[in-house]
C-alpha cells in the first residue's frame, strides 16, 4: 500500500457496514504499510485488544485527506 499511501499520508476510513463509533469521523495517519503480500486490507490501530475484537473485520472505504 506504500504506492498508495506514501507514510504520513492523512486518512478517513468510512464503515461500509454501519456506523462504527471509533472510525467514522476520525483521520487516521499511515505509519505502517504492511507486507507486500498484503493488498487491498489496512489496519487500524485501536486503543484496547477488546475494541480491534469488536472491529474484527469490516469493509471499508478509504478516502486521502488533504
């Protein structure tokens, strides 16, 4: 995804699924651009193990923030 979204790269990542209370509104930064074998999925980091559980896994649309 570093083709993509260089690191420090300004995001918003919207929940496909439904309205998701730590994502929806937030602008994430990059920090990390996975292994190459990973294409097309991002991880959000999450401030507790129980809130990236409840996460789990979701489609998402990604939009670059200016």
């Amino acid at each position: 995804m570093l083709r993509l979204f260089p690191y420090g790269t300004r995001l918003r990542i919207q929940d496909l699924s439904g309205n998701h209370p730590y994502v929806n509104g937030r602008i994430f930064v990059v920090e990390d651009t996975m292994h190459a074998r990973k294409t097309n999925q991002v991880d959000v980091w999450m401030p507790s193990r129980s809130q990236a559980m409840n996460w789990g896994v979701r489609r998402v649309r990604v939009t670059v923030v200016n």
